[in-house]
C-alpha cells in the first residue's frame, strides 16, 4: 500500500514539474499555432544551470538564485524565438526554424557541459526526508508538488482574474479580432512565449535533483510535454494542468508497476484520449467565424 | 464636410491572388456610407484591408488625413477605427463581461461598459454568459458594443442583419439610427437594401473589386432600375424601399 502511495506523491511532484513545462507549449501553440520544438531545449538550459550555479549541498538562498538566474536566460531565449518565428510567414517553417535552435542550443550545452550524466543536489536544508505512510519521502518533492500547486493558483488569478489574463485567452480564440481592439497582440504573444519559456527552465532546475542533466533529455522532456499539451487539447491551460497531472499518475505508477513499460503507457494514455475526445480533454473552445 | 476615411487605388486580396482592383472611395465626417456588392465583391476583403487585418498590395488608406496603409490593426485602432466584423467574432469562451474588457481601454470618451449595458439591456442580463451561450442577436449587440468600447472616430460594420430575425434586425436598426443621429461616421456594408437606405446618407456599389456607382440614398432609391441592374436586386429578400416594411 506505501509503495502505491509514495509512487502517487512521485507522479504529483512529476505532474507539476510537467504543468511548468507544458504550458508555455500549450499556449504559445494556440496563439499562433507554432509548435516551439526548442521548448525541451530551454528546458535542460535550465538544468544545465542548475549544474554550473549549484554544487552540493548549497543554500536555499543560491538555489533560488539558480531559480531566478534560470528564470531570466529561459525568457531571453523565448523573447528571441518569438522575434524570429514572428518574422516568417509559414508554420511548417516557424517549426522548424525552432527545431534548428533546439539543436543548436543542445550542441552548445554539450560542448559546455560534456556528454556525462550530471547528477544535482537538493538544496541541504530541504535534502531530507520526512516520515511518511511508515517510510520517509524526501523533502524536495514535497516542495516541488508546493510548486504546482502555488504555480497553477498565480496562473488560475492571472489568467481568469487579470484584464491581462483577458487578453491572452482572446488572443488564443481569435487573435485577428483582438488586434482590431487596439491591443498589439506581437507583444503579447512575445511575452507569452517569454514566459513560457521562463517556466520551462525554472522546470529544468526544480526537476535536477529529480531527473539530472544530460544530452537528450530535452527530446524527452519535450515529448512528455507534447503528449501532455495534446491529452489536454491544444492551447488550453486547464488542460495542461490536467495532462500534467494525469502523465505524473501514469508515469509514477507504471514505473512502480511495470517499470520495462512506463514510456509505452503514457504514449498508450494518449492514443486512449485521442480515441475518445481527439480534441483534448479540455479543449479551449475556438471563436466564432465568418 | 472633410473626408474622415480616403482610400484611393487600394489593391489588395489573399496570398497573392487580387481582390481589390483599385478601390476609390471617401466617407465624409458625421455620416454614414453603404457599401453594397453581391457576395464575393470584395466588401470584407476591403472592411478588413482598411482596418489592417489584411496586408494592402498596394493603395492609400487615410484616415483623419494620416496615411495608414500597411499599418497593423491595432496600430489602426488606435487611431480611431473600429469594426463590427461580419460573422461577429465574439470571443466564444469569453463571457460577455470579458468580451467588453478586452475592447476597454484606461483612457476617455462618451462609451464605457455601463452606458453599453444601458443602451444594450440584453447584454446587461447575459453579463457572465459566454459568448458561445448567446443567440445570434445577442452576440451582434456585443459585437456592436465591444467596437463602440473603442469609441471609434469611424465604425466598420460588415452586415450587421446578417442572418437575424427581422424584429432583431429593427432593433440593431434603430441602434444604428442613434449612433448615426448623434453624429457617429460610420461604413456600413449591407445586403438588406431597406436597412442600408433606412440608415445611410450615401451609397456606393462594388463590383469586382471596385466601386463602380457611388450616389445619395435618395437618388437610388428613386432609381429602382440601377439598383436592379448593379446588384441583381431580383435575387435579393427585399427590394429598395423595403417591400418588408
Ligand atoms: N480568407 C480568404 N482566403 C482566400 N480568398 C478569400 C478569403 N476570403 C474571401 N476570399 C475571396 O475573396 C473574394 C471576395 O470575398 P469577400 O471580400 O468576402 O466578398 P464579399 O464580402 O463582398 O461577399 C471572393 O472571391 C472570396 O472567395
Ligand atoms: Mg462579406
């Protein structure tokens, strides 16, 4: 029974890593429709500084130094894909410009940080355990299942609460109509993208003490968000929250259940979805047209 | 009077292919033009080239006397243009309430979100609805709403009667009439040809892509056999001077 339950708190604490990197992906796809295949690379960017800014055993305080610091190159990044994929007209061509950064920033972490497996510590304070279903579970992903939570609250505000928030959600529907209301929906969606890619890092440096840093670890990341993006419908934050959190279960319990199957069931969750509702579980409803 | 929109030689169309061939045409400040056309003439095509959700091939689109060809939508929102696009476009998953906010700007002018609910009591009752929860009238009246939020110097409409009941269709009516008699400069394109003379001053034809008759909407309606000859009025639902009413 313990083991079931230490496997449902680790899909929680994985859901919420994926929550952060899936909805910039999300929503960026449904402003403009462009798949940001360097979303996995802004995310191992984000582990990468983990590495370089944390040796074991530090502070709290330069762990979140490391956050912030990983927060800031992830924007930087997504500010200069919105720029270029903006400045070309064709999606297919907006896709694969983004897949050429990926690569390219890939080669360039391995260049700078080798091919080996680097392995991150938790922050000493929280590098614990505490007692838990009779055994212990470790500190640090408790506080990253906080995270989730507090991260899908600001974003729940943000979003439904905001004018801001307004905005971003008719952007998504109808962004031709949002334009003609006077709004420069370029910067919105540079913000977004911005954003998103933020997250998307701040992702990589929480999850280092769980996943490490290594070559090809983007490609995964990237296709675990891209199942969660799609089982959740397209463009929809709701519904990233909820494949996030459904991948997390599926992921934790496989591996605890059948460890030698845990990849094929969360592509086996997908297909199950897309057989039942091919637009997502919680499709954000599209505009009205002409 | 001057001239609150100029467009001269406007071209423009889709990916390549033209769908205005040169489009001349000027809207007076204070009054309110109808543009008429059989489906397919270019009448949204032009609507959205002037108000920048299409790129311009080429052409000149001034308004207030400031050239803004080219420029993006909101940069030609911003200088005062609003449209009520057909087939409405309200954001679906928004509610009413978000609709407006979205159109809401900080700063100035006579329209703000609570003298649209008075004006608009329908919308005030359906103000946490979404937009895909409202009836076809409904939704008109936000759009309607949502473009007057900008307080617009001209108004784009693009056949607001558009597949409404004939009692909605006299309500938007005699909205229109209102924002006309308090002076509102407004383009209206319109395939009820009672509803386009009931509300303009002038009227201009487009065909292919070009305006090919402008004259007042007294002289057309005394000229039933232009109307006929320009728009194939047989095929429309009712003829000029309203066999509706
Ligand atoms: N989004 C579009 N892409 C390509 N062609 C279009 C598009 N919209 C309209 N057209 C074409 O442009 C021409 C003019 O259409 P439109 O401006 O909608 O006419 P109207 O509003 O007068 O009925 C038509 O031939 C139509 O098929
Ligand atoms: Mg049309």
């Amino acid at each position: 029974m313990g083991t079931y339950l230490v496997g449902a708190l680790n899909g929680l604490a994985m859901g919420s890593l994926l929550f952060a990197i899936a909805l910039g992906l999300s929503l960026v796809f449904g402003m403009m429709d462009v798949l940001n295949l360097a979303h996995g690379a802004v995310y191992l960017l984000g582990a990468y500084v983990a590495v370089a800014l944390l040796p074991d055993g530090v502070g709290l305080g330069v762990f979140v130094l490391a956050v912030l610091a990983a927060a800031a190159a992830g924007a930087v990044l997504g500010g200069a894909l919105a720029a270029m994929t903006r400045a070309i007209p064709h999606h297919l061509d907006q896709a694969l410009l983004t897949l050429g950064v990926a690569l390219v920033v890939a080669e360039l972490l391995s260049l700078v940080f080798g091919n080996d497996v680097h392995s991150i510590a938790a922050p000493a304070a929280v590098g614990g355990g505490v007692a838990v279903f009779g055994g212990t579970y470790p500190v640090y992903r408790l506080l990253v299942i906080g995270f989730g939570i507090v991260l899908a609250v600001a974003v729940y505000l943000l979003v439904e609460r905001s004018r801001l928030g307004t905005v971003i959600r008719a952007t998504v529907a109808d962004r031709a109509m949002v334009a003609a209301l006077g709004v420069n929906t370029g910067r919105v969606l540079a913000g977004v993208f911005a954003a998103g890619a933020a997250l998307a890092a701040v992702g990589g440096v929480l999850a280092g003490p769980i996943l490490g840093a290594q070559p090809g670890l983007d490609e995964k990341v990237l296709l675990l968000a891209l199942v969660v993006v799609v089982i959740g419908g397209l463009g929809s934050i709701r519904g990233a929250l909820l494949g996030a959190l459904l991948i997390g279960q599926v992921q934790a319990l496989g591996t605890t259940l059948l460890p030698q199957y845990a990849s094929f069931l969360i592509f086996a969750a997908m297909a199950l979805v897309l057989l039942l509702r091919p637009a997502g579980l919680l499709p954000p409803r599209t505009a009205v047209r002409a | 009077m001057t001239d609150l929109l100029a467009v001269a030689g406007l071209r423009g169309g889709y990916a390549g292919t033209t769908v205005l061939d040169g489009v001349d045409l000027t809207v007076a400040e204070g009054s309110v033009m109808a543009l008429l056309g059989r489906n397919g003439a270019g009448k949204s095509t032009f609507v959205h080239t002037v108000m920048g959700m299409l790129k311009p091939y080429g052409g000149s689109v001034r308004i207030g006397g400031r050239e803004l060809a080219g420029s993006p939508a909101h940069v030609v929102a911003r200088h005062g243009v609003a449209i009520v696009p057909q087939g409405r476009r309200v954001f679906a998953p928004l509610t009413v309430e978000e609709n407006l906010r979205v159109a809401a700007r900080g700063a100035g002018g006579p329209w703000t979100p609570a003298r649209i609910y008075e004006v608009l009591p329908g919308l005030a009752a359906r103000r946490t609805h979404r937009g895909d929860q409202l009836s076809g009238g409904e939704q008109q009246m936000l759009a309607i709403g949502r473009a007057l939020l900008r307080n617009p110097r001209l108004l784009l409409l693009d056949e607001p009667s558009d597949g409404l009941a004939p009692t909605v269709v006299d309500r938007i009516a005699e909205l229109l009439e209102g924002l006309r008699d308090e002076g509102m400069t407004a383009l209206l394109v319109e395939q009820d040809l009672h509803l386009a003379t009931r509300l303009a001053d002038e009227i201009a034809v487009m065909q292919k892509g070009r305006i090919v008759h402008r004259t007042s909407t007294d002289a057309f309606r005394r000229d039933r056999p232009l109307a006929q000859t320009l728009l194939g009025v047989g095929t429309q639902p009712s003829g000029p001077g309203g066999d509706r009413s």
